[in-house]
C-alpha cells in the first residue's frame, strides 16, 4: 500500500461525525488518504510535528475540519506548502463563527474553503481528488465515473413522499 496522498485532520472526536464523509468518499474514489484528530491548541506540538512533516511521508493535500474559533486549517497553511482545504464544522452559532474563522485568512497563506459540514467534507474530498488527478489519469477517469453516476440518479421528475 502506497502511502496516503490526502490527510484529514480535525480539532475534536465531535468533527468525525461530519468529516467522516470526506473519508467514505476518498474511500469510494481509491484515493489512499488517513484521518486524525489533531489540535492547534490542545496538541500544538502533535499538530507541528504531523504537519511540518507531512510533504516527505507523501501527502499532497490536508483536509482540515474545526469548528468555533476555527484556526486548525489556518496554522497548517501557516507551516506548510502543501493545498490546505478548509471545512468549517457545525457550531452553537449554526457553523458562522467557523466559516468566518476558516475562510478569512489574510493574504499571504491561503486556505481553501469549503461549506459548512457534511457538504463541505464531501466537496473536500472531490476538490482534493481533483487536485491529485491532475496527475493520475485513473483517478481522473474515476472521478468522471462518479459525476457521470450522479448525474445519472436525479430523478427527471419529482416522486410524492408517502407519509407513514
Ligand atoms: C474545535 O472545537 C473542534 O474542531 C470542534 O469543532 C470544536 C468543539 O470541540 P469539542 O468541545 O467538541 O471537543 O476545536
């Protein structure tokens, strides 16, 4: 097994339940990726030490999920080259306070924002895959199977509920 080409990194256990759908849909598309819980303050030297070395074990793109005063893809863009994407996590003010935390960077270190949640999990894990297929011709096939796929299950007419 080659070693895994996208990380994903949350601040808490409690972001699993959303970034877990990053991780399914890398899985879906063949794409080797890990998952770890890693905080910019409560495990700032665990977080240095994974992320400043990330680029030499193989990554190519961290996924980075927090939620509140969300500073976790911030500093990872702050230590390294690498494409950070950002996802804001859910939060007692609906995810803004995330958002805004994750998205606002100034100029100088960028980081790729996604939605808030699930969504911006999945949508992580796509914009990653694309990012590596630049490179993988396979990956790029099958990352056009899975559009094509989507595509093909919306329904041409709405289907009426039956309540129970
Ligand atoms: C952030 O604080 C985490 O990313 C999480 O979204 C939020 C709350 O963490 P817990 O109190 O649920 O561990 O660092």
């Amino acid at each position: 097994m080659s070693s895994p080409k996208v990380s994903i990194i949350m601040g808490s256990q409690s972001d699993w339940q959303d970034m877990e759908h990053a991780s399914k849909l890398l899985t879906e598309l063949g794409v080797n990726h890990e998952c770890k819980i890693i905080s910019a303050h409560r495990t700032p030297q665990r977080h240095h030490e994974y992320v400043t070395t990330a680029k030499e074990r193989g990554v190519q793109v961290i996924i980075a999920g927090a939620g509140m005063a969300a500073h976790l893809a911030g500093v990872t863009a702050a230590l390294t080259t690498l494409p950070v994407l950002g996802v804001p996590m859910k939060s007692d003010m609906h995810g803004i306070d995330s958002l805004l935390s994750t998205v606002q960077m100034p100029g100088g270190i960028p980081v790729g924002t996604l939605g808030v949640g699930k969504h911006g999990a999945k949508n992580a894990a796509l914009l990653a895959s694309g990012i590596l297929a630049l490179n993988d011709a396979e990956l790029d096939a099958r990352l056009t199977q899975w559009r094509e796929k989507q595509t093909d299950n919306v329904p041409h007419e709405p289907q009426t509920i039956q309540a129970v």
